[in-house]
C-alpha cells in the first residue's frame, strides 16, 4: 500500500512538470535537465555538506542529552557519536528503524531494558513533530499573508492553524497526564513504553526543542539558498513556515519520502520543479549521512559487542 501511495504521489508530481513544460512547447525531460543544469551545483555541495555533518553533530547531541536523562546517566557524548552515526545507514529505510538501534545499542551496552530505552526515543520522537510544528507556527504568524498566498490547491492557513491548536492544547494535557494530575489511577502511563514521559519535566521537553533548533534553522536557510542556486524565487518566510510542514510529511512511512515530495509542489504550485528539487536534496541527505554512519561503523560494530552472559560490558581485545 505505501508503494502504491509513494506512486502515486510520483505521478501527481510529474504531471504537474509535464504541465509547467508543455505550457513552455517542451517535454518534461527537457523541462528537468533546463532547470538542473542551470543550477549552481558547486556551491550548492558547500552548502549541502557542511550542513549535513551540523546536522549529525546536533542531532547526536540530542540524542544523548535524552538517553543521560531516562537511561544512562553517566553515559558520554563520545560514545553516542557512532552509535548515532550508524544509525543513518538503516534511516536509508526509515528513521524510526534508526532509532530502533538505538535501542539495541543502549540493550546491549548499558543493559537499559529494551522497552525503557524504546520509551526515551519515543519522547524524542515526539518532540521533533512538536518543534517541527513551532517553528511552522512562528512562520505563519510572521508571514500569514504569504501562507495565505500559497492556499491555491489546499485552505492551508486553516489547515495549519487547526493542526497548531490541537498541538497546543494536547501538551498542557500530556503533562498532566504523565505526573499523574489527570486519571491518577489509570495504569497506562505505568508501562515501560511510558517510562521517559513519566520522568520528563516542563524543562526537559524545553530543552530539547531548544537543542535541536539550529538544526531546523539551519535548514530553513540552506533550502531558501539552495533554492536560490536552482534559480526558484521563494522568500525565507514561506520556508519558515512551509519547511517544518514538509519535513513532518517526510516522516510518514513512504519510499523516499513521497509524501514531502508532493506536498513541496502543493506549497509552491508556481514552480512545480521543486518536486525534483526536493528528492536531490532528500537524496543527498540521507546518502551522506550514511556515509558518515559508514565511517564510524567498525567503533560502533565494536561497541555492540558483549560478554557471553549479556551484561552489557564489552569483550576484551
């Protein structure tokens, strides 16, 4: 079935090109390899590498911060950098799979219960749709009329602030629920797979967007600058409030990530290129964040490796 949706979203989006191209007497082939090769792409690698080595070194550092808190206290960053690392190379597949292990790694060398260490990735799965989700709300209320603008195929100011509201009044209830201020005495906030919201203060959830921030903001201004290289006009406050929306359609379980790639021509409906655009961008970002799982995958292959009695303390040399 996902096949069948990432298809289909492949198909709207070339459509869309293969009707920007015919408006201009050419074929959708021909409409591509205009718009590609004029682009800049030796400034774009310097945009796109640096970038993508900040992402690895934020988003470990997240990781970490969350694990120190729920899992391993004495846990060091070091060690999360190859695991973290690593991990990209089965996001090729899907990022929750990543995060899976994760788990396995914090299973097998820490001896955190599986289910309690499944419980902190969660939280910080959460926690990115919630960021993702606040940058999306500054951007729109900063520029509503550019949102406004774009709402040719969808009502997306709606759409938005619909999604913003219920996000809003869900946290203060999450909060409450996890410290037991609502339903005392309902035991589902008492199963492992809950452990890390029951420990999770205001302050944690806090952090962790504040953490992961330039991550976002970075991103905001690579895409408006590569968009720029690709010669497509778009202000940094559509990508403001745009981008975040994309990347939470890319976190639906599609093949290369289907979803953000007809949202992207949805949101920019007077450029219908960006469809092609944004799975080069997806395309290399996730490739070479595997190149660098790849790099540190024998320290992170020696890290799994434990005693015969699964202890979780690594064999001797």
């Amino acid at each position: 079935m996902t096949w069948l949706i990432a298809g289909a979203c492949f198909y709207l989006v070339f459509a869309n090109i293969q009707a920007a191209a015919g408006r201009e007497e050419m074929t959708a082939v021909d409409y591509l390899v205009r718009f590609f090769g004029d682009a800049n792409w030796l400034a774009w690698l310097g945009l796109m590498v640096p970038y993508s080595c900040l992402f690895f070194l934020i988003d470990a550092h997240v990781t970490w911060r969350v694990v120190r808190w729920f899992n391993a206290p004495d846990f060091r960053f070091r060690r999360m950098l190859p695991i973290r690392a690593s991990a990209y190379i089965l996001s090729l597949v899907n990022e929750q799979i990543g995060k899976g292990a994760i788990t396995l790694y914090l299973w097998r060398r820490h001896a955190v219960p599986a289910w309690q260490a499944l419980s902190s990735m969660v939280l910080l799965g959460m926690m990115e749709v919630y960021q993702l989700l606040l940058f999306s709300a500054v951007g729109t209320l900063l520029y509503f009329d550019l949102v406004e603008a774009a709402s040719t195929v969808l009502p997306l100011s709606t759409i938005l602030v619909t999604v913003f509201a219920i996000a809003a009044l869900y946290f203060p209830l999450h909060l409450m629920y996890f410290s037991g201020a609502v339903l005392p005495k309902n035991g589902v906030r008492d199963l492992q797979i809950f452990r890390a919201f029951r420990l999770a203060r205001l302050r944690h959830y806090v952090l962790v967007v504040l953490f992961k921030a330039p991550n976002l903001i970075a991103a905001v201004l690579v895409y408006t600058l590569a968009l720029d290289l690709f010669n497509v006009d778009v202000e940094f406050g559509q990508m403001l409030a745009f981008l975040p929306v994309i990347f939470l359609a890319a976190a639906l379980p599609l093949p290369f990530h289907a979803g953000a790639l007809l949202l992207w021509t949805v949101l920019f409906p007077d450029f219908p290129e960006v469809g092609a655009f944004s799975l080069v961008m997806h395309t290399f970002f996730v490739l070479f964040n595997a190149v660098i799982g790849l790099v540190f995958l024998p320290i992170a292959n020696r890290e799994l490796i434990v005693d015969p009695d699964g202890r979780g303390q690594p064999l001797e040399p």
